[in-house]
C-alpha cells in the first residue's frame, strides 16, 4: 500500500532517523502505540504535520500490512520511504 508520511525537518519522526531509498522495520505496528504511521492521501498528513519549514513529506510504500482504525492514519511494521 502507498501513502504518505510526514517528518520532522531532516526525516525524524518520533525520534527515528529515516531516509530516502531505505526499507525500515520495527517488532509491532499499533495505531497510536508502535510501528510506523502514515497516511493513505498526502492532505491527510496536514492533520498531524503542519506544511511549514519545520516539517517534511515523502511518498511511503507499507511491505507489510496496514492497519487502521479510521481508513485514514495507517501503520506497519515495515516501511519503505
């Protein structure tokens, strides 16, 4: 599944560095709880990051599956940004 995920400025979210290109992988994916979050239209990552200089976007793919409780905000255990 494609979607979109959105970053503190230099690809940090919640503290993990991420990067372009890379495949990245965690134990569990909870919405709100752990793995990575994303969402499925890019408008929808301005609910959780604002568009602004302290903010980056980038194009996902989830390599595993998606959870979601809303069809909107997704997660996964493994990620390629």
């Amino acid at each position: 599944m494609k979607g979109y995920k959105g970053f503190e400025k230099g690809l940090v979210c919640r503290g993990k560095q991420y990067a372009e290109n890379t495949v990245f992988e965690e134990d569990k994916a909870e919405i709100c709880s752990s793995g990575m979050h994303f969402c499925e239209l890019p408008h929808q990552v301005f609910e959780h990051y604002s568009p602004g200089e302290n903010h980056e976007f980038a194009e996902v793919e989830a390599l595993d599956e998606a959870f979601t409780d809303d069809n909107r905000k997704y997660c996964t255990k493994k990620l390629k940004v």
